[in-house]
C-alpha cells in the first residue's frame, strides 16, 4: 500500500513525528472525508445553496464540521483534510531519566536555585 506523502511544510513536519500507523490512519479519514466534502460541493455547484448542500449530504449535528473544513479545502485541497496535530512524543525523542541532562534543563535548575540568605552585618557598637 502506497502512504501518501505530504508536500506543505506544516504535514511534513507532522509526518515525521508520527508513527506510519497513525499517519495512515488520518490519511484514510481525510480520503473519507473528502468524499463527502466533493459530494457538497458538487451540489452546490448544481445550484443547491452551501446550507441546502450540506444539510443532503450530512445529518444536522455535522454541519458545523463541515463548515469548518471546506474553505479550507477550497484553498489547499485534500491536505487540509488530514489531522495536523503532532501528537504526543515518540519514546525515541524523549529524554531518558537516566540520560545526562541537557543544557536547557540544566539552566532551568540554575535558574531556579537562589542562594541562602546572606548574614546582616553587624551593627557597630561604637
């Protein structure tokens, strides 16, 4: 099976950071999504206003769904369907707890610490 590769910056970026399993899952939900978003706008260009369109092809509670997701179709095409969240981090990119600490980390303790009070000098008792 072929895995669609995405060409904006944004789903590239996505793509990486997800595993082949979860990308493959949002491409075949943005293939079915797009099969309904094709199906209102054919209907609107027949004629049929958006709302009209949108309440044939879809039940009442969906209609802000598709709303939301057709300029965005207008504008970039069948990317625009697919999830672009990156996700939650691959353990491979986590840091380790036995790994030694990275730079950031490290100026954040600093960063945190403050050192104990100092003395108040003694008054003169002149």
């Amino acid at each position: 099976m072929d895995v669609y590769e995405p060409t904006s910056l944004p789903l590239i970026r996505v793509r990486s950071r997800v595993t082949d399993a979860t990308w493959q899952l949002r491409v075949a939900q943005a293939t079915r999504d797009e099969v309904v978003i094709k199906r209102i706008l054919a209907a609107e260009a027949k004629g049929r206003s958006l709302n009209e369109a949108i309440a044939q092809a879809l039940p009442a509670n969906r209609r802000s769904w598709a709303l939301r997701r057709i300029p965005s179709y207008r504008e970039l095409g069948f990317e625009a369907l697919i999830d672009a969240r990156s996700g939650a981090s691959t353990p491979a990119s986590r840091p380790s707890a036995k790994a030694a600490p990275s730079s950031s980390s490290c100026h954040s303790l600093a960063a945190s610490y403050s050192p104990p009070p100092r003395p108040r000098p003694a008054e003169s008792r002149r």
